[in-house]
C-alpha cells in the first residue's frame, strides 16, 4: 500500500486540443502563452512580478517537456531533463468546464450534453425564476445574465443589499451563480437558496449551482468570501473516489473538491479561500494521509482570479508562487508515493472572450521511487485516475489505462 497526492492547477491548459476548433478555441495556450507574454516583457506588474516566466520545480517535473510535447511550445536552452514521469492528456468529455474535467480526471468522462443558458437578457426562463422567488420568499431577483462574478457584485451589490433581492447571473458554463451578502442577506438562507434552486434545474441538466457570498458596503470594498459552495449534479458512475472509499481508503478533499462530486466518496472536506492557503492545507493533510488514501486539492485561484479576468501577470506570480511552494509537498512524500499534478481545462489569459479554453492537460508524475521518462499524450484524462487506482491497488475502472504497471517497481506503461 501507498499514498497518492492529486493536484489539480484549475484551468492550467498547454494547449494542442484536436478537437479545439470545434469549441472555438483553436491556437488557445494557457501555459505557452503566458510564457511567451512574459518573455516579451508584457507579463510585468509592478510589486508583483516581471521578467521570463520561473516555475523551476515544475520544469524539473516535466512542464515544460510536456507542453513541447502537447502543442510544440519551443524547449528554452537549459531546461533540464525531468526526473519523474511526465507527459500530456486530452479530454473526451463534452464540455470544456469544471465538473466534465475532474469527473473524467477521476475515471468518469462526460458523454451527454449540459444545459446551457442563452446569451440573452433575460437570460433564466421565467418559470424558473418565479419558482426560485416562491420557493425562498424573494421580492424578486438583480442580474439575470451573462456576467462577471465581480463586476455583477460591483453593479448590483448596493441594490442588493437595500431591496433583499439576491444577484442571479450564468456564464458560458453549464451553471447558476447566485451572489449574496453575508450579513444582509445571510449565508446560511444563501445555501438554502442555491439547494432549492439545484432542484428546480435539474430538469434543465444545469451541472452547478454556486454560492457566492460577498461582503462589503459599497462598490469600492465588495469583497467575495472564502464561504463559496458549489451544489453539483453527482457523477453518473462510480469514481476514482467512490472506488477508493468503497475499497476502504480515505479521500481527503482540499477546497472545492467535494462540491464537484457531489460530496460522493469524500471522506473528509478541508476548506481554505486561495492557493496559498489551500496549500497550507495540502501540507497538513499530507502529513494526515494514512496508507492507501488520496489527498485531492483544487487550486482554484488560476482560473477564478486570473484565467476569466485575463490577467497573464497575475496568472504568471500565481504560477511561480505554488512552484516556490511546490518543494515543500515533495518533502513530505515518502517510499512509494505517488504525486500528480494536472489541470482540468484551460483558460488562456491572452485569448478573446473570457470562458475556458479547450486544450491538453500537463500530467506530471513524481515519487521517491518512480523512473523518469514520458507516458506521451493520454487518450483521454481517465488515465489520470486509473494510473492512481493502479497505484493505489484498485481495480481497474472501464474508461482509461494506467501509465504505470502495477504497484510495485514502476515502469511506464505505453
């Protein structure tokens, strides 16, 4: 038996999609560039960061190997070779989105087609919102559309907080997104809001509703909270998580994890608002997990902060900061650990619009034992959980291949 260490950089794409035409996302590249934006010089913020992109530890893990590999993103002189096992993967799943990307990560890609809200105003059907108004006793809703999650803050907060109506808004995901107040509105009536709300789109194949509570007293100083919860549809089959749970290990889920399964073979939820903080709790569980469990952390900032809002210098500090954190998650591994970081889609920073981007995932592979070399471009993101269910000692699942044979001496598997 052995520990395995999942963690997903929300959003962090290499491109090279074959398929991103057909999501009009073609030549999209979340890594390359954002790499090539800062070479040039545009990717410099002052009291932020400036220069070439660093993320030295994840180009010693085979980032850079593996985005050569995924989209031709030219090797700068003096990369070093990788010592784990490194390569790419591609998504089957339909959608481009958060729950189709970790569902397939964990051995479950998305076959069927989410529902979608149109880019009108208004954008919810009225018998939905009059039912939401019912249901919670509303004087009614703000929004009603496509928006920023910060900007519709910034636009209706104020009347928000003096009329009671809560902010309903969407975006190109299959999702509702209701925003707000703590205090004023109340976080616990929020959830109770966004379960009543879960029910009532069910129907519509609407993969989420989120909680997005804020706080504040103006434009100026609205504030969203760490308090954020995600009322998902659950996986349509047993998981990489519900397997392990089942079998008798733990699955220890950092940040938003558990909402995006449905709280379905979860063992234990640790909450943290930022990267830097839910890899504080990343390190903690580490030490916590016991033979035969799965810590799985989400770190959310890459997306939620920088990928939709295109910002590349904050996405790049955000990157070098977790590569100058990522030695001290090596420490902590032991004889016959298993560590993987991945990503779930991409989010392009520099490309138009501001929705996720088709693209490959970085699959980078490390344990105190492991051979180094490349696993190549993976068929599909259940290889992913099943190289951990072989791992870790389970069956295989009937959706992907492990690039590792077996549980003992390691060798990859082509």
């Amino acid at each position: 038996m052995s520990r395995a260490f999942l963690f997903v950089l929300d959003s962090f794409g290499i491109g090279g999609a074959p398929d991103a035409k057909s999501f009009g996302d073609e030549g999209s590249n979340t890594f390359g560039h954002i790499a090539e934006t800062c070479k040039a010089g545009r990717g410099d913020k002052s009291g932020l960061r400036s220069g070439p992109l660093y993320v030295p530890n994840m180009n010693a893990l085979g980032l850079s190997h593996a985005a050569n590999l995924a989209s031709s993103v030219p090797l700068q002189k003096g990369t070093p070779e990788p010592v784990g096992l490194w390569g790419a993967a591609e998504e089957v799943s339909n959608g481009k989105d958060t729950p189709s990307g970790h569902w397939e990560i964990a051995g479950v890609p998305v076959t069927f087609n989410w529902g979608y809200f149109p880019q009108t105003v208004p954008t919810f059907p009225k018998s939905l919102v009059d039912d939401a108004i019912r249901r919670a006793k509303l004087p009614g809703i703000l929004g009603n559309k496509h928006a920023s999650g910060t900007d519709v803050i910034e636009e209706y907060g104020e009347e928000h907080i003096r009329t009671g109506k809560p902010i309903f808004y969407t975006s190109t995901d299959s999702v509702i997104q209701i925003a707000a107040h703590e205090t004023h509105f109340g976080l616990d009536r929020l959830y109770e809001l966004c379960s009543n709300v879960r029910e009532l789109v069910d129907p519509l194949n609407i993969g989420r509703v989120i909680a997005r509570p804020f706080v504040g007293e103006t434009p100026e100083t609205f504030t969203r909270t760490g308090n954020r919860r995600d009322y998902s549809v659950p996986p349509p089959e047993p998981t990489l998580l519900d397997r392990l749970t089942q079998a008798g290990g733990s699955v220890i889920a950092i940040g938003k994890i558990g909402d995006i399964y449905a709280h379905r073979g979860i063992s234990q939820v640790r909450k943290a608002n930022g990267n830097m903080a839910l890899f504080d709790e990343t390190l903690i569980a580490m030490d916590d997990a016991r033979e035969g469990d799965l810590v799985f952390t989400n770190f959310v900032d890459f997306d939620m902060l920088y990928g939709h809002r295109r910002d590349v210098p904050g996405y790049a500090a955000a990157l070098e900061a977790f590569d100058r954190r990522l030695p001290e998650a090596i420490a902590k591994l032991r004889q016959g650990d298993l560590m993987v970081l991945t990503a779930d889609h991409g989010c392009d920073p520099t490309y138009r619009g501001t929705d996720h981007t088709r693209e490959r995932v970085p699959v980078l592979c490390f344990g105190p034992d492991l051979p180094h070399g490349s696993f190549g471009i993976r068929p599909t993101f259940a290889d992913i959980g099943e190289t951990i269910a072989a791992h870790l000692g389970l069956e295989p699942g009937p959706h992907g291949k492990s690039f590792l044979k077996g549980t003992g001496v390691r060798t990859p598997d082509a």
